[in-house]
C-alpha cells in the first residue's frame, strides 16, 4: 500500500465516530527504545515547565543561566512534532523557574516556583535565598492569552509538581503540602500532609510519583546511605500514598513521562543522570505499575539535567535543561568536568513495545438480549486510528465498514458479530464476539380482536334486554 492511499484511509477513519485519537506523531516510525534528535528551542534554558496539549508541546519559563541568580524566563514556545517545528507564544506573566505545570481541557496552569534569588538578612547577612512565589497564572491556548487566578494557599518553591485527574489539578510540593486546584471554580483545598516524591505523572487516575531516598546496606552502614529510586502510588480518591518495589538505580535530576497503553504498553519512564556516580552517566529507568518491576531502556543520547518531558501520543520528548560534560585525556580516562550550559536541545524517545499493542474495540451494540427487529445498529469504539475495519456477523467472510453501521435485513434466530481493526502499524485487534437474538413475532391481531368484542358485547346488551323484557312481563303477568 502506498503511503499517499495509507495516509487517506487514516484520513477517512479519523472522521469515523468509531475512532477518536489522532495519527501517530512524524517520526516516532523510528524503531522501539531509540532516540531521535528534533528541532531545538528558540530559547535555550533549564528548569523549565514543559507540558502536551491537543498534540502539541509547550515549553514555559525556565532560566537561561547556569544558576537562576539572574536570567529567570517568561518564555513561551510551541512544539508541533508534526511539523518539527517551533513558534513562540505569548510569555508568562510571572518570569520564574522549577514550578509546577498541569493542563486542563485546552488551557495550562503554572503554580509557584523561584523568580529568582535575593539576598538574605534573617538566615545569614549577605547569604542568596530564593526568591518564592505563589502565584497561579492560567495559559489560553486557544486564545494565546494569560489570566492570573487565585494564589496558592501557601508559599511556591523548588520541587514542586502537578498532576490533572477528574478535573482537579493535585499540586505537591518539597514541604509535604498536597492542595487541590479546582480550575473550573478558581479555588484551592488542602489534604493532608504527605511526603510526595518530586516527580509525577498520570496512569489510569492514579499518580505515580518518583524520586531518590537513601538505603543503607552493609557496605554503606557507617557512610553515606546508597541513593535508590522510589516509586509511590497517590489515589486521590483515598487521598492514600502506597509505596512500590525501589529500583536499584537512582536517578538525580532528571524527570518523568507516562505512557498509556494506547500505542505503547503503560510504563513510567525516569530519565535523567545515575545517582552517585562521577563521571555522571545518564540513565532510562522504567517502571510497570502493573508488575512493580523496574527495568532499564536507552538513555538520553545528550546527558543533562533539569530538562523537561512531555509526552505525545506514548511518545516521549526530553527538552531543555543544564548540559553535563566532562574532559578526558586520549586514552580515555576522567579527568574533570567541563563548564555546564542551558541547552535548547529537543530529543525524541520512542518507547518500548511502541507500535506492537493491537487495537481495542468496545461494542456499545448490539449487546446480549434480544431484539424484535431486523436492523440492528452496529455501535462501537476503536482506541487508536486505523486503516482497515470490518465486521463478521454468524462467523461469515467480514464486510468492511468505514464507521458505526446498520446491519439489515437480519432473520428470525441467533446471531453473533465480531468486529476486526488494523492499526496503522499492521496490528490486528478483534472485539469481544457479542450473541444476540432476532425475533420478530407477528403483533397480536388488534382489529379482528375489537371486532370480537363488539359482538361480546352486542350479545351481551340483547340478552339483558330479553332478559329485563321477561323480568317485566312475569311481573305484570303475577300483579
């Protein structure tokens, strides 16, 4: 099939009520657990909010220094990883760095961060302090406009993250506060306190947040404890932290993105640099919240940190951040590191198992019951874009459809329907085979019935009438 034909038949399914979500990025055709180098940011920077919205990428604030004394960006940029390219946006009116980012339906929102350093009298005379700030700002990507909202209850900061389920955003930050945002409303609540670990992403309305901590083993029991990765689960419906199996190899400065399921098996994805060791080496720890295994996947070609990640249909862009590097002599061998700089860097991963998942149908009808007539819609749900669809009704040669259907004509008796769905990467997925019956009994004959009745009751009148005529002439008869 030639790409032109593949790409109009995508075209005609995207438009089908039978499937909802968009074509696979340009580029992520690259093979499995590899990285693609994309178009770099205008603005190079490091700890910057990055986030994906409608397909697109937008990468926010930042600082273009190695420390954020000074530089503290506004910057606002647009990602198409359809057209590799980048536009600027109207910038944020809050310049600040290392906050929290969430979206909501089309519009995103920036909670707290540092809008710089200053210098402080309380802690130490002339010691630098961060500058906090609490402030919520709301991004329009419609409109491409700014709206300032109500403050965070509480102070901003570092480490801080945000996560969207059911329509409120959760916001954690380094001093155990977890608040809950209500965008719809502009209004905050307070949980209870709960050490969060710093980086979090969504699976299935749970948050899976992820961060180092210290273990101490004998090796290490009279030194420093041995940095590890933890996993916790968040339910915000139980407002509960659950903790899962440690990775053996931690990961500093570094971020996280989720994957769906939809086009790559659901995996939590923590890149960033290995704890605890010098030269740094960059590392892609997974985590399947299934299983509660960790394994690792390919590295970032570029090692650096502070960078951000964002995640477009499973495919997962690493973007920004401080670049790590190091000297060495000619055999090889460390001999120190070089000058970090804010990079613009934007670097594709495709994860693992992409494009092996087959397609999943949801049947809405028919269903399991029975149906007095002989047209029967065919009402259905695919996950993923498609190139070919079909059913089978009875286990018959399938008949291609381009979307919802009617199936006609349909006789008295049992049936059965399957339907069948090719994805764009050739996987082929069927539904769940639905039984159903088909009886069309005649309606009972209404006409003939009311003809009957009215003679019911026309003999019955006249016998009461002879009746009451005999009732009368015995009583005359007898008076």
């Amino acid at each position: 099939m030639s790409k032109t034909l593949a790409l109009a038949i995508v075209l005609v399914f995207l438009t089908a009520s039978s499937t909802i979500l968009a074509v696979p990025v340009s580029g992520a055709t690259a093979a499995e657990n590899t990285w693609v180098e994309k178009a770099p940011m205008h603005q190079a920077r490091r700890g910057l909010g990055v986030i994906a919205v409608d397909g697109k990428i937008y990468a926010i604030g930042g600082t273009a220094s190695i420390s954020f004394i000074s530089s503290v960006l506004s910057t606002n940029e647009q990602y198409d990883p359809t057209t590799n390219t980048w536009v600027y946006k109207t910038s944020m009116p809050t310049a600040r760095v290392y906050f929290a980012i969430a979206a909501y339906e089309n519009k995103i929102y920036c909670f707290g961060g540092i809008t710089g350093m200053g210098i402080s009298e309380l802690i130490m005379p002339g010691m630098y302090t961060d500058n906090d700030t609490d402030a919520v700002e709301e991004y329009n990507t419609f409109t491409d406009t700014w709206t300032v909202k109500t403050p965070m209850p509480k102070g901003g900061g570092m480490h801080m993250s945000a996560q969207e389920v059911n329509g409120l955003i959760y916001v954690f930050d380094s001093q155990n506060y977890v608040y809950v945002y209500n965008p719809l409303n502009d209004s905050w609540t307070e949980k209870d306190s709960m050490s969060v670990p710093p980086y979090t992403t969504v699976i299935d309305d749970k948050i899976i947040a992820t961060g180092t901590h210290g273990v101490r083993t004998n090796s290490t029991y009279y030194g420093l404890a041995d940095e590890v990765q933890q996993v916790a689960t968040y339910d915000p419906m139980t407002n509960n932290l659950t903790y899962g199996l440690d990775a053996s190899i931690g990961v500093d400065a570094g971020n996280v993105g989720a994957t769906s399921g939809i086009y790559a098996p659901q995996r939590v994805y923590v890149m960033g640099i290995k704890s605890s060791t010098s030269p740094s080496t960059p590392v892609n720890q997974v985590y399947d919240p299934i299983t509660n295994t960790w394994t690792e996947a390919t590295p970032m070609p570029t090692l650096r940190k502070d960078f951000g990640i964002a995640v477009v249909n499973d495919t997962l862009y690493a973007i920004g951040g401080l670049l790590v590097s190091y000297t060495y002599d000619s055999t090889g061998k460390y001999i120190q590191s070089s000058q970090a700089t804010p990079t613009n860097i934007n670097e594709q991963y495709i994860p693992l198992g992409y494009g092996t998942l087959h397609p999943e149908i949801r049947i809405f009808s028919p269903q399991n019951e029975r149906y007095n007539s002989s047209s029967i819609p065919l009402d259905f749900y695919v996950d993923k874009p498609i190139l070919a669809l079909g059913y089978s009704l009875d286990g018959k040669q399938n008949v291609s459809i381009t979307g919802n259907y009617t199936i006609a004509n349909l006789s008295n008796g049992f049936h059965n329907v399957t339907i069948y769905a090719t994805d764009t990467f050739g996987n082929i997925g069927a539904s769940q085979t639905i039984s159903f019956t088909i009886d069309k009994t005649e309606p009972f004959p209404t006409l003939p019935v009311v003809g009957v009745s009215i003679v019911v009751v026309a003999l019955v009148v006249a016998g009461l009438l002879v009746y009451h005529k005999k009732h009368k002439h015995n009583l005359v008869k007898n008076s």
